[in-house]
C-alpha cells in the first residue's frame, strides 16, 4: 500500500493528515527523540511536541524518559486494533442500558433513522 493510501485511511480512523504523517513516521523510525521524529514527518518540531501529546492521550505514542531525554514510541497497529475492540466490546455491553434509557427518554424517536415520528410541540 502506497504511503498516501496509508496516510487516507488513517484519516478514516479519526487521524489528521498531520497526525497520520506523524505515526507513519514513528513507526518507519522506531523509538525517538523529537526533532528525527518530527523530521521524519516533515512536521515543525515545536508542533510535533503538541501533537505528541495529544496522541499519548489516545495511546497512539508511548513515551519513556532515560537521563534528561524524552523518547517517543509509536504504538504499534496489533495494540491500536486491541485497543478498538476493547472499546467496541464497551460499547456494545452498554447498549442495552443506553437503549433502554433512551426508549424511557424519547419514545416517540426511532433510534436508527433519528427522525422523531411525531413532531415535537414548539412551546
């Protein structure tokens, strides 16, 4: 797959371009400081670091302190696809309590389509 195919269908996981440049980076560098990191993506390194954090957050980059340096480190796509499905087996053991709280809430609303189907009074 050609890097610009790679870099669409991270942007269809929820990615920016500048995100996807960044993890394909860090995944062709391996563990790294910033500035090879943020070369490697053709990224400013000062936004790399704003980047980076963010991208922790969603445990797309590991980061490891040794000395005074900061390394980071690309998740790798086998945890990423873990990850997901973790969050798909959440989601799908909650949606009988979601529905059922939405069919007490709204019961006039069809959940799929989203369109009421009466419409609401416009007190």
């Amino acid at each position: 797959m050609k890097r610009k195919e790679l870099i669409a269908n991270l942007e269809k996981f929820g990615l920016t371009h500048s995100e996807a440049q960044l993890y394909l980076a860090g995944i062709e560098v391996g563990e790294t400081l910033v500035a090879p990191l943020a070369i490697a993506a053709g990224i400013p390194r000062t936004t790399t670091y704003a980047m980076l954090e963010e991208m922790i957050k969603r445990n797309l980059f590991y980061v490891r302190t040794r000395g005074k340096r900061t390394y980071y480190l690309a998740a790798s796509p086998k945890q990423i696809l873990k990850d997901v499905l973790d969050k798909e087996q959440l989601i799908r053991s909650m949606i009988p309590h979601l529905e059922a709280l939405t069919d007490k809430k709204c019961p006039n609303m069809d959940v799929n389509v989203g369109e009421l189907k009466t419409p609401l009074p416009l007190d």
